[in-house]
C-alpha cells in the first residue's frame, strides 16, 4: 500500500475511534441528565467545565498540541453533552415508555447498568438487592426506586441479573408472583441447567427470554455490542424490550442453549482460562519497561478478576467448558519445546484463523 492510502486509512480509523468515543461521552451524559433532572441541579456546571479546561491545557502544552485549538474542540463537547443531559427520557425513540421494570441483583454492577439502560428507553424502573438498605442507597444514587421481588407483580418486565448458582432459584420465585403476558429475562452466562430448568418450572403464561450480554457492565453504550438469546417463550414484552436493544446499536443472536454454551465455552471460558493462566505466569517477572500490548493484557486480567464470580461460574457450571480447557493445555505443551517446526505450524494455523476471524467482521 502507498505510504499515503496507509496514512489516510489510518486517520479513517482515528476519526471512527473519536466519534465512538463522543458517542459513549453522550451516553454517560444522558445518565448524568437524568439524575440531575430528578435532583434538580443544573444541567451545566461552568465550574467544572474551567476545570476540565485547564486540565486539557496542561495535557495540550505536554502532547505539543495548541492548547487554543482543543480548547474551541471541548467547548463545542460540551454544549454536545449538555444537549445530552437535557435530552427528554420519554422521546419518540424510546421503546419502553410505560412499561414498569424491575430488576432482581439491582444493585450489582450488571444490574445497574441494566436499570439504567431501561430508565433511558423510557421505563419505570425499579431494582431489588439482598440488601435492603444497599438497595436503597443504590437506588437514591441512579435515580430508580428501591423494590422488593414482590413488586415482580405488577412489572410488565422483570429482569433477574443474580450470580449465575442464583439465577434457576431466584428466577423461579420471582416467576411465581409475575402477571399474565409479563416478561422474565435473566441475564446468565451459562443456560445449560440454568435457563432450561427455569423455562420448565415456570407458568406458560408469561414470557420468557434467556439473555446473554456479551460485555462488561462498565460499557457506555450498547452499540456494536453482541447479546445472545435463548428465545423460549417470546411475546410482545420481548418484542419492545428487544426493539430497545436493537435501536441502541446491539446486535442480538438467537440460539439454543447448547448451542450457547458450546460457543460460549470458548469465546469466554476458554479466553477467560487463557487469561487465568498468563497472568500467573507473568506474576512480577515482566517488570518494566512494559509493551502497550502487556498493559492492555493487565487491564484485561484486572477486569477479569473484578468479575471473578461470574468466570469462577462459567469454568465450573459450563459443561463444555472442561474439553476447551484441555485443548488448551494439549496445545501448549506441544508447542512448550517451541522448534522452528512448531513455530512454522504455528504460524499457519494463526494465519488459517486470521483469515477465518475476517471474514466473520
């Protein structure tokens, strides 16, 4: 490629990444408006804009950029952020405008960044935690109202985001008390035994969905995020929280539950275990000075153990994770020796996979 369709493709790449990044800044603002509406405080702190400022400055003169210049670029972010915060919940866009939703495991991060997706299509929401008085805080900190499962009879949607060992008990208590045409979802990384036990014990006359969220709970925005679904009782409840789903950027696939866990059992289990594994190998010996591919690999290993609960789960509760576990260790200890003949039947299995990878994106 010439030097100069690289350079320009390059640039292609950096103006997708910054208008994704605005994107996800816009999302966070409309959160913020949100809370601040219902409190009552002022859409705009002029106070904190001086300060971001001067921040930016002193970054500019260190980056040797003309801090002048990024200052005219972050006044117009904010008037793009306050038109975000001001942005009504209820607008034509939202497919959730009247429906009442609750979310079981409320107060964990899953649960929370679920409540407030809803609250942002429009939906009363309402979350449940073990704790009472955890639930309330958390509630009084994302603008829901607390709940208790009891509230399971009259939501038009109730969501269950519980540790996965929870997720078949609670779903089934919570199921017993919903209405008529209501919809139960829950949100476990792993289905076999889980969301096939719960479609089972609960009533024919509600809907029912088993979700998969393939993200983190600290994602900004759902767009070009991956939800897969094991549709088992769909209904039109489903229908509008999918739609809401679909018009923020996700895509959702639909599955069985073997299937599911079949996929699942590698692109989670067997990453997460690869993970497992590195970072207990590199323990302290890397030291500095760090690759930037090393620090991103610590971040992920960081994030994977603040979520250690759900990974512990998947390794164990998912009955395909075990065979990828052991492909994975047949693999290494072949290529342990490293020969230049292994280093070249690597290189064609990564180039054969490399290929396979794009032409799936």
């Amino acid at each position: 490629m010439d030097e100069i369709q690289r350079l320009r493709a390059r640039i292609d790449e950096i103006d997708e990444e910054i208008t994704l990044l605005i994107k996800r800044r816009y999302e966070n603002a409309r959160l913020l408006g949100r809370i601040k509406r219902s409190r009552g405080i002022s859409l705009r702190d002029l106070q904190r804009e001086k300060i971001i400022l001067r921040k930016i400055e002193r970054l500019s003169e260190r980056l040797g950029l003309d801090s002048r210049m990024l200052d005219q670029v972050f006044r117009q972010i904010f008037r793009l952020s306050v038109r975000a915060q001001g942005d009504s919940q209820r607008d034509e866009n939202s497919k959730l405008n009247g429906l009442k939703l609750l979310v079981v495991g409320g107060s964990g991060r899953m649960g929370r960044f679920i409540a407030g997706f809803a609250s942002l299509q429009g939906a009363h929401v309402r979350i449940a935690g073990r704790s009472l008085n955890k639930t309330r805080k958390i509630a009084r900190e994302i603008e829901a109202e607390p709940g208790t499962i009891l509230d399971a009879a009259d939501s038009d949607i109730v969501v269950i985001a519980v540790p996965i060992k929870e997720t078949e008990r609670v779903a089934v208590e919570t199921a017993s008390l919903m209405k008529e045409g209501s919809l139960l979802a829950d949100v476990s990384s792993v289905k076999t035994g889980v969301s096939d036990m719960i479609a089972s014990r609960t009533s024919a006359g509600i809907e029912y969905v088993s979700t998969h969220p393939l993200f983190g709970p600290d994602i900004d925005s759902l767009y070009d995020e991956n939800i897969a679904i094991i549709p088992y009782r769909p209904g039109p409840r489903w229908e509008k929280l999918s739609q809401a789903f679909r018009v923020s950027g996700a895509r959702i696939y639909n599955m069985t539950a073997e299937r599911h866990d079949k996929r699942m059992a590698y692109t989670q289990g067997l990453h997460h275990f690869a993970l497992m594994a590195l970072g207990m190998g590199l323990s302290n010996k890397a030291g500095e000075p760090r690759t930037r591919s090393l620090r991103e690999t610590e971040t992920r290993i960081s994030k994977m153990v603040e979520n250690w609960e759900t990974v512990q789960a998947i390794q164990l509760m998912n009955p395909f994770a075990p065979e990828a576990r052991r492909s994975f260790v047949e693999i290494s200890e072949r290529f342990a020796a490293m020969r230049s003949s292994d280093t070249s039947l690597a290189k064609r299995r990564l180039s054969s996979n490399v290929q396979k990878w794009s032409r799936k994106q």
